[in-house]
C-alpha cells in the first residue's frame, strides 16, 4: 500500500506534516488490518509526528519504525589513564 495521492502530500507538506509521509504506509497498513480505530489512527499519527519533531529537536538521528536513538545508547568516550 503506498500513499500517492498528491494532494495530500501538498496539503501535509503545506502544514509541514511531510513528515507523516513517513509511517503513513504503515499506519494505514494497520488500520485496514483491523489494528486500529480511526480515532487511533489519528492518534499514532500524530504521535509520531510528536516523536519526529522530538527527536529532531533534541539532534538525535530519526529513523521511522526504529527506537529512537537516545544519548545513552552512545558509548562512553574512552579516559586516558
């Protein structure tokens, strides 16, 4: 299933929403396979629109449908002794 209405992508995009052009494919994958309402649809698409923007503004690297890198997942700068 792929998003290729183009109206929604000026519309989203417009908004500065491309963003949910991301996981969308996904989100509407689980919907029509029952996962979720379409009040939760809208929620996790918000929220991770939420998350992206989070994560950006925090400077950590964003990849869709992957745990958020955090700056604990970072190893240890290594001391001289």
């Amino acid at each position: 299933m792929s998003v290729t209405d183009s109206a929604l992508r000026e519309s989203l995009k417009s908004l500065r929403l491309s963003g949910m052009l991301e996981t969308l494919d996904a989100r509407l994958a689980q919907a029509h396979g029952g996962e979720l309402g379409h009040l939760d649809f809208l929620q996790v698409l918000c929220q991770d629109e939420i998350t992206r923007h989070q994560v950006i503004m925090n400077g950590l690297s964003y990849r869709p449908n992957e745990r958020p890198e955090s700056p604990t997942d970072k190893p240890a700068k290594p001391t001289i002794t």
